[in-house]
C-alpha cells in the first residue's frame, strides 16, 4: 500500500523550500548572514519547518549562485568576501550584460523606460538625510536591467546575470557599511535614453562604463579594509601578548581575506 502522507501536499513543502531560499539570499545580500558564517542544516531545518532535503536544496542553489559555499568538515557557509569574488563577478557582468543593448523592447516596455528615465533625472545626484534616494534609484535600476534580461528571451542567461546582480549588491552593501564612501550608481536615465533611440553602441558605452565604475569601487574598498585589517594584526604582533606564532590573529566571520 502507498504511503498516503508522502503525496497529500507537495505543493506547500515546495512552497516553503523556495521561501527559504528567498530569505536565505535577501540575508546574504543585505548582509544579515555575513562573509564566513556557517549555515547549520538543522537550524535551518528548524527555523523554516521545512525537512534536510528541502534546506539542501535552498542551500545549493545558493550555491550555484555563488552565494554559499561548503566545504567536507566545515559545512554550508556564507561566500567570504575576496578579491577573487571582485574579479569573478565584474568579468561576469562585463562578459553577459553587454548584451542587454540588444534587447527588443515593446511599446509597453518604451513607457516603463521612460518613466524610469523621469525618475531618475529627478533623482539621481540629490542628496537628502531624510530620503533614502540610493535605495529607491537602486530599485529602479534593478527592474530596468530585469525588464530588459526579460526580453533577451534567453532564461539561463537571464538567471546568471541575476545571480551577478545579486553578489555584486551584496559587495556593494558589505563595503558601504564598513565605509563612509558610498557606491554612486551610474545614471540609468542616459542609458534609457539610448533604449529609446535605439542607440545599441551608446548603450553599451554606458553599461561598460557603469562596471568599471562598480570595479573601481570594489578594488579601493577592498584595499581600504584589507589596509586595516594588516594594520590591526600589526598592532596584535607588536602587543607581544600572543603566545604561539598562529593565535595572535583569528579573522572574524565578516572580515575580507585576499586570495
């Protein structure tokens, strides 16, 4: 006799294993699950209500987007922050996104550019303490760049460039809340200007030019926090209270390492 239990509601416990996911990758991005943290299946288990394979599931996909990591004895653990990762996802994005300039927008989509073009003439460059401006402008350009993946009619390419947009905001926001420089995002509205005309080569003169504005903002981080954690573990060496070579300095989970 079949196991009735086994088939009476897969749809909610796939359900559950997609909300995991999600909530696992918003974490990551946003930088409430930090570079380096162990990801314990049970917990995992436990905090969604969900079975092992569920969360294995979740857990790799995250992985194939390069958000997770595991490793034989250590586990699931959040991608360390590194200057390979840098390189990894700024030559992904200038290898794929180039070719959103070729996308084919409708007469729909030419309204929902344009509107994004108003905005963002309104917006970017203002600077308002009492307005999260670069959060909304971020937003926007999010579903600029998704609107026009969705027309490349090419889904596994759309996916890696999502995954790409998403490691590259969780750089942006692991780096912005270490510093007080901030990552001033490229104005979208010149690259809309170039989808409305029909400008292919000014658009992608403009998407080549916002990677290297993000590449530049990455590597100067990266080199400002690495000068601080040298700086840091000078001063432990020089305390003279460690007492073998290797225990004067254990990384924090949050902290940058260099490959």
């Amino acid at each position: 006799m079949l196991d009735n239990d086994a088939y009476s509601s897969p749809a909610p416990v796939m359900a559950k294993g997609l909300s995991a996911e999600q909530t696992l990758k918003s974490a990551i991005v946003h930088g409430v699950l930090k570079p380096g943290e162990i990801l314990s299946e049970a917990r995992l288990c436990d905090e969604f209500a969900i079975g092992r394979g569920a969360v294995r599931t979740a857990l790799q996909r995250l992985q194939s987007s390069g958000l997770v990591t595991s490793a034989a004895r250590s586990g699931w653990s959040v991608t360390p922050i590194s200057a390979a990762e840098i390189r990894e996802v700024v030559a992904g994005r200038r290898a794929l996104e180039r070719l959103l300039a070729s996308a084919v927008i409708s007469d729909v989509d030419h309204t929902t550019i344009g509107r994004l073009c108003d905005m963002y003439g309104a917006l970017h460059g203002r600077i308002d303490p009492m307005l999260d401006l670069q959060a909304t402008l971020r937003r926007a350009e999010r579903d600029l760049l998704l609107l026009l993946a969705a027309r490349l009619n090419m889904p596994t390419l759309s996916g890696w460039l999502m995954d790409l947009w998403d490691r590259s905001a969780r750089l942006v926001n692991f780096f912005e809340a270490r510093s007080s420089v901030k990552m001033r995002g490229a104005d979208r509205a010149a690259l809309g200007a170039c989808l409305l005309a029909g400008d292919r080569e000014g658009a992608e003169r403009h998407i080549a030019a916002a990677i290297d504005q993000l590449e530049a903002y990455l590597a100067a981080r990266f080199l400002e926090s690495s000068a601080v954690l040298d700086a840091a573990a000078t001063r432990r060496r020089s305390s003279g209270k460690s007492k073998t070579p290797n225990a004067d300095h254990k990384p924090n989970q949050d902290q940058t390492r260099t490959n």
